[in-house]
C-alpha cells in the first residue's frame, strides 16, 4: 500500500471514492492524523487513516482486488473473521513508528527506503 501511495498510483480520490459509501469513512479521511509520525510524510498517507476501520480497510482492499484483478490484495478465506481491529491498530502503529519496537522499525523503515521515489 506504502508503495501504491508513494508512486501515486493511489491518490486521495481514489480513498475518497470508496470513503464515499459510508459517511464515518468520509470523516475518518479528512480527519489530520491522531499521533505524529516518524516520518513527516506518513501524515498525507491515506491509508494510515482506513487502518482505523475494519470495514473501510476491508472495502479498499476489494477495492483494490476488483481495480487490480484481484492479485494485488486477495482476501482469504475467512480473513474477515480472524483479523480484528486491534489487529490493525498494532499494523498502523508499527507504520507509524508508535509500537515499541522502535529500533526494528527504523531499521525497517531504512532498508525500505531504496523503493521510495521521492527524496526525503
């Protein structure tokens, strides 16, 4: 998804477009981001922001699988089931770098780097 967002191959219409069905997903996205980010940029990602609603991930990601013929972000088998909110609140705070394992997010985070087009 970080890739998608970076290459702008996702752009916010395209998170708006699926916002649209539900208007708490529409304010989930126009809301500023509730913790500062490791890095600066983290805060215009989209996506960080649908992590905190199962339902509105859930959507982007069939979204995505239709958009994408469904190769990009397949959804298992009962997914939907096993994975819980707090399954995604533990996903976007490593993203954002608020988990406890700092170091080996900011190692992460540079060996991640060399796929990001934009200089920091």
């Amino acid at each position: 998804m970080r890739y998608l967002e970076d290459r702008a191959i996702l752009v916010p219409a395209y998170f708006e477009a699926v916002a649209a069905r539900r208007q708490t997903w529409q304010k989930l996205l126009a809301q500023p981001p509730s913790v500062p980010a490791l890095e600066p940029r983290m805060a215009e990602l989209r996506f960080l922001r649908v992590l905190q609603n199962k339902e509105f991930t859930y959507a982007l990601f069939n979204q995505l699988a239709d958009d994408f013929n469904g190769d990009t972000f397949p959804i298992e088998e009962g997914e939907t089931e096993s994975i819980q909110q707090e399954h995604l609140d533990k996903l976007r705070g490593f993203l954002l770098g608020t988990t406890s394992a700092q170091q080996e997010l900011v190692l992460l985070r540079l060996s991640l780097r060399r796929y990001s087009h934009r200089a920091d």
